[in-house]
C-alpha cells in the first residue's frame, strides 16, 4: 500500500470540501502512474485512520472516483483503479506528445522572440542601475494608503464597480485638470483617453495606424521596445540619425521628398535612450514637414514633469498640427512602478477607436488604483511630490555628471540633459561596454538600463545610466565599480 | 486693455514657475486669437500691480516671449505681441483642418466600431442589473488596504520596482499554489503566466494563434467580446450551436471531416452567455477530438471558483490533451472590478512568446497590486472570501430564480445553473426585449447585463441577469420593475 498518510494532504484553509480533496489527490496519483489500473484501494476504514477522517468522508471521495471512471466497486473486494485506464496520464503541459506550441512543432503560432536589450543574463546584485526611474522611497506612502483605502471603502459601500472605457473616469477629468494646467495643451475631455502606463498607449496607437509594409519613421538610436513593436506590426522602419538638436528633420524632409511614409515616432523632449531634447529650430522646421505632408505622428513624451530648470519647450502638441499628433505620456514616471497609469490625446475620432481597441485588450482599468491617484491629482499631492522629487533628482544629476567627468572621463563621454532621470553615456571604443557590463555584475553592480552594445545597435557602444533611484553614495559606489572595469 | 486680472491666474500648488505660467498663458492668448499681432503688452509695472507679483517676475516671464519669438521688445516702447504671427490658431485635436483621424478623413488607420452588445444607451438609475459580477460591499476592505499599505510600504522602503514580465514574481508563486489547489491542474511555474484579467489573456493567447482567414469555431451565441476580438484579427468565425449538454461536440466533428481549423474558442463551465455546463460526454467526445486533430483550444473558465455544491467538473486541461489546450482564468470575478487580474496556463514555448506580446502591449504589471493579492492568498484571505461569497450568492440565485418563476414564467423561459454569478433568461418571443430594456429604464432600473437581442443575435431574445452583487429586496425591486413592462 502507497503512504497515503503523506501522499493525501488535507488543506483546511482550502474552499474545496474534503472529501473533494480526497478524490483529487486521488487522480492525480492515478495520472502521475503512481497508481496502477487496477490497483486495490485501502479499505475505507483503514484509510479513515490514517488520515485522521470520517468514514463516510472517504466513502464520498471513492463515490466521485467511481462516477467518474477512475474506479470501480467491486463486490466484497472493495475499491480498485479501473482496470482500463490508459498506463500512464503524462503532464500534459510538459507531454512528449507533440504539442502545437512546442519548440519543435510545424503549428503557425506568432514565435515572437524576447527583445534584445534586455537579454544579457545578470545577477541581481546589491547596487542595481537602472534605466531611469524614481525613487520610490521618497513617494508620500502614507497620503497613498490613505487615498487608496478612501477610494476602496468608498467603492465598497456604493458598490461601484468602476466605469467603462466609454466613460468620463473621475481618475481622466483628474488628469485632464493636470495636463492642461502643466503641458498648456489646448483640448477637451474627449481628446484624452487613458491607459496601462505610456507603452499601452504607443501599442494601441500604433496598431491603429501601421499596416504591414508601411514605412514608419524612427530616430537612430530609439526606444527599443517601440521599434520593436512597430516591426510586430509589420512596418518598414526608416532610422533617421540623432545629433544634439535632437532628430535630424532635413533627413525626413529628403525621405518625404521620393517617397511617403505612414507614422513618424518622435520623442523631442529627453530623447530616450539619448537624453537630447529637440531645439526650436527643428521643432519649427518639423512642424511644418507635418503641416505639407499626410502622416500621423507619435510624440511620446514621457519625461516631460523632469525638468530641472524652465525650460521653454512645450510639446509639439501644443502647436499647429490640426490633429495629426498623436500625443503620449505617463504618470509611472511620475509616481514610479506601483502606478502604471499613462495616457492619449489625440482627435475624438481617433480615441473612439482606441477605446474599442483597449477594450478586447484589457476591458478596463484598474479603478480603485486610479481613483487612488485622481485623489493624489486633486490634493496637490502629485504637484507637490513632483517638485519634491525634482529639486532632488537635479542635485544627483549634478553629482554623477561630476563623478562621471572626474573618475572615467578617459572612457566616457557624455551630454548632461537639462531634466530627465538618466544619462547617456558613450564608451569610447576601445572599451567593449558588453564585457565592462558582464565584469561589473561579478562586482556586485547590476546595469539593467537600455545598453546598446548587442545587435544592430552594437556601435553605439552607450548605455543609460539612471541617476534618480540612487542616492549620492550609491551614485559613488557605481561609479568606482565601473571604474575598475 | 484686455482683463489680464482675470485671465492669467496664478495657480500656486503648480510646480511650475510663476514666470513660466504667466509666459505660457500669454502663449494661450495669442493662441486663442484673444490677442492680435502687433498688440501692444502692458506694461512691466502695471501688469504686476495688477497681478500682484514682483515686477522681475514679469520681465522674466515677457523674456520668454521674446525668446520664443511670441513677443518682441520695442525701444522706449515696451513689448507687443509679434506683428508677422499667423492670425489665429485653432485648438489643434478640433481644428476644422482635415485631420488624418477625422470622421471623414481618406487616412488609413483602423475604425474600429463599439461594441454592438453594449451600445444600447441607458441612463444609470438607482437599480443596475449588471452581467454576472460579484458583491464588492462583501470585500474584506480593511484587511485588503492593510495590505496595500505593508506591500507599499515594503516596495518604498526596500525601493522595490517590481518584477519584469521574464521574472518570477510572488505574485505568480501564490498563485500557482492557489491554482494547484483548486483546480488540480498539474503544472510548473513555467507553465502560468498573469494578465490583466481574463480579457487580456484571451487577447494575448488569440493574436499569437490567430492570422487573417484562420478558421476559429465558437459556440453560439457566444461570449461577443472574444468573437469580437476573433473577428479584428481577421479570422473566420464558425458557430456551433448549444444546447443543454454544452456545445454540440458531434458538429465540431463534422466540421473537422472537411476543414481545419485553427482555434476552438470554449467556455464548458457557466458558458458565456448561457450559463450551461457541458456534460461528461461531451466532453469526453471533445478530448477525443483534440487528440486526434491538430487545432488550439482556449479554455476560458471566467467562472470556477464560483459552484454552489459539489460539482465533479474539473477544467479540460486537467486532462489528456499534450499542451494544445490554452487555459484561462481570473480573480477579478473573486475580488471584483478594483482587481483586473488574469492568467493563462500553457506551455513554456507558448508563454514565451506571450511574455514578449505582453511587454510590447504594457512593459509590466501593478507591482503593489500583485503583491497585495499575493498576500491575501497566502493569508487564506482569499479562500474564506470565496467560500462566504459562494453561500451568499447561492442563496440569491434561489431567491431570483422562485422571483422569475412566481412573478415572470409566463413570459421568461431558463435553467437554474449550479453555480456563477448570472441567470440566462429568455424573453418568450411575443415580447420584444430591447424595447422591455428601454422601458424598464425609464422606471430606473438599468440592465447592463450582455443582452443578444440586436444584429445577428437578436433571434436569441435573452440577456443575463447578474444575482450575485444585488441583495433580496434590490432582486424583488427589479423583478416587479421588468413584470410591469
């Protein structure tokens, strides 16, 4: 007889009744091949007692089994395993049998592979740089709590179950509020549209506007998930080069020449991965490429709350585009990981489409989380953590911009932005930044921010290093690991 | 000299400078129309008497728009707006250009249209039948925001992030274990992969499986968002009728005698509109066929945690199916519309690819909410909510379904499910359910619920009562307000 005492474990914390449990673990002995067809099962005394039952519990569990063909009783013998059960049941996720979706199987699913950035395999050691997020140790937890346990009684008592995407949230009137006061972005309710963060936002407006085979335009570096993204969708992607006026707008004005082009994926402001912010002159003359030309654009602006002292650029947006600007931003990275709340604004026509789009995607938000933030919006608790957060983020932009040119101004060079939470930082050539980021994780530093070292990018040799999450000695600690590679 | 008193309003929670708002609210003006080219600004002095800031406050904030060319600088004159300004710019996102996203527009991008299902129009009365959604007021609301609070205040403190879509999160093993037990479903951690509700889950599962002209079979009628979904990606529907058992497994097979198909699309347990329960037989004829056919199944099972006794229906994927089976499940339909948490169990090659789609659609998940929800797994938390809202809603289905015999069986046919959260009822065809919809409206009584009485649909007259979230005297109200009509 199998050790019944250790193999059938009774959970009471578990909703399902016990003699349920009974029967359960009683299949899947059977389908592990633990339990041979026609095997003898244990009395349903002896079995009582060793699990600590009643009698009529067990009776009920062999009952199931036996309605269900995985037993049958015989006369005077008792219970047994059905004699002709197949062998064994193998785990069918993890079956030799050849799955559709298995490595090796001719079934046409979509393979997509893992992005390339984010490959290289490391350690997650004490010190961790990252691509440029905040510090969420220095988010008001409190008020936040507070705020969401409001928002969550609230909902329970009205049970209020949230609004639809068709709906005007409290959380986008909130927002609403927000923008127009901070971005001076002349619009109505109805051009706004909510998502999961900025990376929701460039998928569904991207997978309403990019047919397979159309030619969609990218800066030369660019953000490697929107790239890859948009080949997803089948575009043919046009890399425009980068100098420090930001995107280089007489190159799309020679490709806008000989031939037209679907989308334009721009971030003029804190560039990512670059850092760069577009100038007044190629915003102009940009501005009024989009004005002669028949394309849609993404301005992706998700950095725009960091910046650390006026400075005069508003999103193109703001402009005259007479609706061709799709324009996105975020609050994650505002108020860090916990929120991943972004947005649209766009023409009405368009979001109506976005809105039936985020619906098959994701039905709908997280309400009581965006609840949570509208009350942070309409407090002035988001205004006040942004100038908090900026105030410090600019002092450590200054102290590793320093650290940066004192210790490895030999090996990298650099721009220093004028807001943002990361810097770019080219390794001359000489340095492989591949095995500098390999050797540095040995040392306990782990680098996760976009590094452009592998693949097509390789020549770049540059990576992010995000300055906001790390206090002035971990910046000096970093510093000094790099150092040494 | 136009109010500036009243128009330039300093807003002192604003993080940005007052300069700045001053500067930027002058762009609006000149924007707006409201002041011409070539007019002339008041001057330093009177504009900051008549704002009451400092004088320098004023000459930074006219510097700026001079710099940016909105103003210039006259000698012994003061500053007037640019004489050589276009006259007027309209709000861009509702200018009367042709946008590339207006209605009438020649540009291609995809229209998507609402919903059908849900486009009927009512207006939110005091009593809402919605579609089968669960009671939030029975939430453990002080148990579930300690919880928030400790996981917020662990991230801060720790200045936790969370977990990339690749990595392993806490969240994942408590779920796992949650899953494990409940469904007997024997499978690794490689094998679950967490979505923002069930909704996104199907939508990863059917973009990686579905191209243009795929074959895909539904029941019918069927849940309308995922053949909505099924629709966009381009495949070709094949509807299969339903009856008491389920649906009808012996047309699938006739079906598959002469075609192949690439996805069948099944809800066995609580069907989706329909609330049956397939049969034993059924679906041991449908395990038959997907050994012996190559074609992805997803299985969506919204609804498991929710039987009212014993029910010896375990998933399909429990069973002998070697991978091709695609499970789908959720907590939103436990914890309600504050949790969009879903999953998806398949194989690794299959989870792969799904954890790529899924960054490109939203990078990662809500980090404090996962970690919240793992803790009210881990806590048991969760099991004693299921357990008490699973007696409760048993009693209310009792209640509404004696309601609909007693006060609407002359008019309402349907079959009391074993368990879930809705009733499937269907109007005799003498009556006219959109109308009985539009009428009870006007009584306040507001059904949400999915109702097939308009399109291709509207033969099946029916549409779901949703029990769970109204008490016994809210289910007696709305049933006297349906018999009047």
């Amino acid at each position: 007889m199998l050790p019944y005492k250790n193999l059938i474990i009774i959970d009471k914390k578990n909703t399902l009744p016990v003699y349920r449990q009974v029967s359960l673990q009683f299949i899947s002995l059977i389908q592990e091949g633990k339990l041979s067809p026609g095997t003898l099962l244990p009395s349903t005394r002896v079995l009582a007692f060793d699990l600590q039952l009643h009698r009529k519990t067990i009776v009920a569990a062999y009952d199931i089994l036996v309605s269900e063909d995985w037993a049958d009783n015989l006369p005077r013998k008792g219970y047994r395993v059905s004699p002709d059960l197949p062998v064994v049941r193998p785990r069918s996720y993890n079956s030799k049998k050849l799955s559709p979706f298995a490595n090796n199987a001719n079934f046409d699913f979509e393979r997509l592979e893992p992005l390339v950035h984010q490959v290289i395999s490391l350690n997650k050691g004490p010190l961790v740089i990252d691509d440029g997020f905040p510090d969420i140790s220095l988010l008001p937890t409190k008020v936040i709590s507070e705020q969401f346990k409001k928002s969550l009684d609230n909902a329970a008592r009205g049970k209020n179950t949230g609004f639809n995407l068709n709906e005007v949230s409290n959380f986008r009137i909130s927002l609403h509020s927000f923008l127009n006061r901070t971005r001076g972005i002349d619009m109505g309710i109805e051009n706004l549209f909510t998502t999961r963060g900025a990376q929701m936002a460039i998928y569904i407006a991207a997978s309403l506007i990019i047919k397979p085979g159309d030619k969609v335009v990218v800066s030369e570096p660019s953000y490697f998930i929107a790239e890859a993204l948009f080949k997803k969708l089948g575009a043919e992607l046009i890399r425009i080069p980068m100098d420090a006026d930001g995107m280089c707008t007489e190159e799309l004005e020679k490709i806008l020449k000989k031939d037209s082009i679907k989308l334009l994926y721009i971030i003029p402001h804190h560039h990512h991965p670059t850092t760069v912010t577009m100038s007044v002159e190629r915003r102009q003359h940009l501005m009024q490429i989009i004005n002669t030309h028949n394309f849609a654009v993404i301005e992706d602006d998700y950095d725009y709350d960091f910046q650390f002292k006026y400075d005069p650029y508003l999103p193109l947006a703001t402009g005259d585009h007479g609706g061709n600007i799709i324009y996105i931003g975020s609050l994650t990275k505002v108020l860090g990981a916990p929120f991943r709340l972004g947005y649209i604004i766009a023409t009405e026509e368009f979001l109506k489409a976005a809105t039936t789009l985020r619906t098959l995607i994701d039905l709908k938000g997280d309400f009581i989380m965006e609840e949570t933030v509208a009350g942070l919006i309409n407090n002035g608790d988001l205004a006040r953590h942004i100038q908090k957060t900026n105030k410090l983020y600019s002092q450590r932009c200054d102290v590793l911009s320093d650290l940066i040119i004192d210790e490895l101004g030999d090996k990298i060079t650099f721009t220093k932005p004028t807001g943002g939470m990361a810097l770019w930082l080219k390794l001359k050539p000489e340095y492989n930044l591949l095995q500098v980021i390999k050797k540095a994780n040995l040392k306990g530093l782990t680098m996760t921010g976009s590094s452009y070292c592998v693949g097509k990018d390789a020549h770049f040799n540059a990576f992010r290093f995000g300055f906001a999450s790390l206090d002035e000695h971990q910046l000096a600690d970093a510093v000094h690991i790099l150092k040494k590679q």
